[in-house]
C-alpha cells in the first residue's frame, strides 16, 4: 500500500506534484488539506505536511510526512456551506415574491426604508430604490401620517 493508493482521486494530481517538487529540491516542504479513503470506504480529511530527509550525501532517504485529522472541521465547512447556499436560495425567493406582489412594500428597521418593491416606489413617485434606500420613512410617508407612523414604531 502507498500514498497514492488511499489518496482520493480529485487530490492526487496536486500531491503528486508537490512530492515531484520536493524530490527535485525545489521546494522543502508543502502542506496540503487533502482526503483519503479509509479502509472502510469514509472520506478522511486530513492536514498534511511533509518533506523530504536527505542523508549526508546529500541525496533524498525518505519522505518524511505529519497528517492532522480535519475531519469535522471540513464536515462543519461543506454542511455550513450548504446552509448558506440553501438560505441564499430561500432569500432570493423571497425576494423575487416581494417584487412581484401588486401590493407595495416597504421594509424599515427604526424608521429608516432597508427595502422597497415597485409596486412602492409607484406609490411614493420613486424612480428607483436607491432614491428611497437608507431614507427615513417621515422623508417618503405623508407628513398627515407620522403620527400613525410613531405608534406602529413603538409596537
């Protein structure tokens, strides 16, 4: 059994060149995230570093090589990653519903407009939302309602 055999597939071609460039001395040491198949089938991931020890002569003996089971962290990493993409397809979603409600929207966070759809910005005579944007909302609502626009503050 050798490295390459228990290396996975879409890591080999990178460790194989780093060895290359050790043994031709061009560089001392590397280190890598990569996996490997256990025994049993399981992806492990692991920090490596390696290099090379050379005898007096000057020639390489062996590879001499310490490996950090990263296991969890990359498990962490790829379900985190996930999440996030599964949430950036939920708000995008979202997103697109709001723009396309007849209905005007208007999202403010202590009084200050955070997001507007069309139907809102033909409401209030807005050509864009960045004309609205960061805009307090006694700057768009009519000066008659603020006092409505106090009281569902407070709520």
């Amino acid at each position: 059994m050798n490295f390459q055999s228990i290396t996975h597939q879409d890591d080999l071609e990178e460790n194989l060149e780093y060895v290359n460039q050790l043994l031709n001395q061009k560089i001392e040491a590397y280190h890598m995230e990569k996996r490997y198949i256990h025994r049993l089938g399981q992806t492990v991931w692991c920090m490596v570093i390696a290099s090379v020890v050379y005898n007096e002569k000057g020639e390489p003996v062996f590879l001499f090589s310490q490996f950090h089971d990263i296991t969890a962290k990359k498990l962490t990493e790829i379900v985190q990653k996930q999440t996030e993409d599964v949430l950036r397809e939920k708000e995008e979603s979202f997103r697109n519903l709001l723009e396309e409600l007849p209905l005007a929207v208007l999202i403010t966070q202590s009084g200050v407009c955070q997001y507007v759809n069309r139907a809102a910005l033909n409401l209030i005579g807005a050509e864009s939302a960045e004309d609205v944007l960061g805009t307090s909302t006694n700057d768009i609502v009519d000066p008659s309602n603020h006092d409505k626009l106090e009281e569902r503050r407070r709520k």
